[in-house]
C-alpha cells in the first residue's frame, strides 16, 4: 500500500475506500459434489440466461435508436446545406446589386 510523508516525518496510510462485500449465498460453494456449486447452479444459469436476453434486447433498441439518428441526421444535413445555398445565393444578389452588375 502506498505510504505519504509529511514534512514532520509522520507516516499516513490511506484508509480502504470500499469495504469487502459479503459473499451472496450462491458465491457460497460446497467441497465435493458434481462439479461444486451445491443446490444454487441452476439458479445462477437461469439468471445469467436471463440477464443475456436483457442484454439482447438492451443491444436491439440501440440498434433501432442509431438508425432513427442516422434517418434523422440526413434530413437535417439536407435541410441544412439547402438554407446555406439559400444564403449563399442570397448574399451573391445582394453584391451584384451593389456592384451594379445587375
């Protein structure tokens, strides 16, 4: 663990900031048995498959949202760049005008 000294010789060391988590009950495995795990392996497999297909559906709907933005950039890029040519146009009559071109 690292060790700060302050000018007056005397020794701090930093304190643990999180303390050691209490091992859940399925955490808990038995000595012998097929493979350890005790009673709580098809509970923890059903949470893990459950937590998968969370997973899955959580990945389906960034999916949806990255396409509605992709949809939705394009529409404002277009609408964009046509006020810029608007503007761009715009400006050019105005200096025409000004400069007797026209």
């Amino acid at each position: 663990m690292a060790e700060f000294v302050h000018t007056d010789a005397e020794v701090i060391k930093p304190e643990p900031s999180v303390a050691p988590a209490a091992p859940l009950e399925y955490d808990k495995v038995e000595p012998g048995g097929n493979g350890g795990g005790g009673n709580m392996t098809e509970a923890r497999i059903a949470r893990l498959e459950s937590d998968v297909e969370h997973i899955k559906n959580d990945i389906g709907d960034i999916k949806q949202d990255l396409r509605e933005i992709k949809t939705d950039a394009k529409n404002d890029f277009r609408l964009l760049f046509g006020a810029l040519i608007f503007v761009a146009l715009g400006l050019a009559g105005i200096m025409a005008k000004g400069f007797g071109w026209l």
